[in-house]
C-alpha cells in the first residue's frame, strides 16, 4: 500500500507567522497608547453676586511625545473686566503612556448688575508640541449668573425706600478742652508779660532814669535868664548825678578816681574839673560871674548824658 503525505512549505509558515506578530503588535499598541483630551469640572451656573470666587478644574491626559506651550496657559490678570481671573494653580502626575496635567482657575466677579446677568467664563486654547505632531485642546466657556446685591425695586417702606440723610455726629463735650485752653493762655500772657518786662521794660526804665539823664531833663529847660534858685537847683543835681553814678560822694580832689571808675567819663576829665570850679563859684562867689557860664553848664550836661549812655 502506498500512502501519500502533505509536503509543508517552509516560506509560508514564516509568512503567517510574521502576520500574526504584527496584528498582535498593532493590537498591544492601539491598547497602550493614551490619546490628548480634556475633561473639565464646572462650578455651578448661577446664584454669585459681586466679589463672590468661581473655580473651574481642567483636566487634560498628556501622552507621551507631547509637551505643553507654556504661553498657551492663562494667565491672571485683565483688569476691568466683569470676570476676573485671579489665579491658575497646577499640578502633574505621571501615569501608563504620559502624564496627567490639571489645572484650576478661580475667577472673580466684578460686576453688581441691576438685574441678573449671565457672564460667560472664557474658552481657551492648549498647545502641545512633539510627535507625532503638534496638537491642541480648546477648553469651551462656561456661563455663570450673576444676580444684584439688592432687587431693583424696592419696597417704599420707611428705611428701605430712598437714600436715607445722615445721621448726625455724636456731640462731645468740650468743656475741659475749652478750661484748659484758657489756662494755657493765661499762662503764656504771664510768660510774655514778664519777657516783655525784663527785655523791654526794665531796659527802658533803667535807661529813662540814668543819673545825668533825669538831669538833663531838668538842665535842658533852663536859659541864661532863668532864676537863680532854679541854677541852683541844675547844679545840685548834678552833684547829685556824680555821687549816683560813683555810689559815693565826689569831691574836687576826687575826680581822677572817678574817672578811673568810670572809664566813659575819661575824655571829660577837664570839663568836671571845671564843673567843680563853677559850683564853688556859684555857691560862694560872685553870681553874676556865674551867670556868664550857664550856657557851657547845659552843654556839659549834655555830654556827660552821652557819655553816660556810651555814645559819647
């Protein structure tokens, strides 16, 4: 008996089995590979008034061979709007086949409308760049309601209608207040009282009543034909001036040291010896010798006036 086998060809086992390698690779590869998408988790729609915070979280599955565009990420910021984006907090993990990116914007409001008003939180778009090419996710608006603080029409009940006037401020008493400034000006009138009578009273009152200038005052109203008794009188108070002026009594014999005590005096040395010859006469002498000199006496009373005062 004869028997008849099947001869197996070598080259086409190899090909089914190169096919089947590759449909089990295509497989494992569809299975393992993570696609770019985006889920997101929006807050509710409605019931924020002015300064409340919305969030919002996004999701986004990043597969390997792919890296975010940093500038594509909003930013806070845009001043003046009615929704404000405030901040951007962001975290990453790693996972199978790429990384898990999310990302939470918290908005503010800033708009009080006069009735309700839906906003609209803005869409955005994700960049990526990498193979096998660059790709991007658009993360759609979402709309959020915004109601008024108050209603617009208000009931007309006392309070809750129009602006109400202000209240008027609390009085305070001022009593002590008033007492006490009284008392400080009272006491800077003292001050300056006595400021003004050491600096300017005293000053002038030591001026005014100098020794040869009160007798000046009497010398200076005198002439030649007055009457003797009153140049008597002139030349008594000038004794009387020079036993002021030296805190003792003067006598002829006694001017150099007068004149050494009272160095302004010095350039009148002559006149006062004068002076002394003319009170001798005209207490002892002949008065109608004296009365030749009256002139030449108001005139040395002048000067020693000067003198005395230090402009002389």
């Amino acid at each position: 008996m004869t028997y008849r086998t099947r001869s197996s060809d070598p080259a086409r086992h190899r090909l089914r089995r190169a096919v089947l390698a590759g449909v089990l690779a295509a497989w494992a590869c569809g299975a393992s590979a993570m696609q770019l998408e985006a889920t997101t988790s929006e807050p509710r729609a409605f019931g924020y008034q002015v300064g409340d915070m919305v969030s919002r979280t996004v999701t986004v599955e990043q597969p390997d061979g792919l890296l975010l565009d940093e500038t594509s990420v909003p930013r806070p910021g845009a001043r003046g709007k009615a929704l404000e984006l405030r901040s951007v907090e962001r975290s990453s993990s790693g996972q199978s086949g790429g990384r898990r990116l999310e990302f939470k914007l918290a908005y503010q409001v800033f708009l009080s409308p006069p009735e309700p008003r839906t906003l609209e939180m803005p869409s955005f778009t994700l960049r990526f760049k990498g193979e096998p090419r660059a790709q991007e996710l658009r993360i759609e608006s979402w709309p959020v309601t915004v109601a008024p603080l108050v209603p617009v029409d208000v009931s007309s009940r006392h309070g809750l209608g129009e602006l109400r006037p202000d209240a008027a401020p609390p009085l305070i008493d001022t009593r002590f207040g008033r007492y006490r400034l009284v008392a400080y000006g009272c006491v800077a009138l003292v001050l300056l009282a006595w400021l003004a009578h050491v600096y300017i009273g005293l000053p002038w009152w030591g001026r005014a009543h100098r020794p040869f200038t009160m007798a000046w005052r009497t010398l200076r109203g005198l002439t030649p034909a007055s009457p003797d008794a009153q140049w008597r009188e002139a030349y008594q108070r000038l004794h009387a001036a020079l036993n002021q002026s030296m805190g003792e009594v003067v006598f002829e014999q006694g001017i150099d040291r007068f004149v050494g005590a009272r160095p302004r005096f010095a350039h009148l040395r002559d006149d006062l010896a004068t002076f002394f010859a003319q009170s001798r006469n005209e207490f002892f002498g002949a008065g109608a010798a004296a009365k030749a000199d009256r002139n030449w006496l108001i005139e040395f009373c002048r000067r020693c006036r000067d003198a005395e005062r230090g402009s002389a």
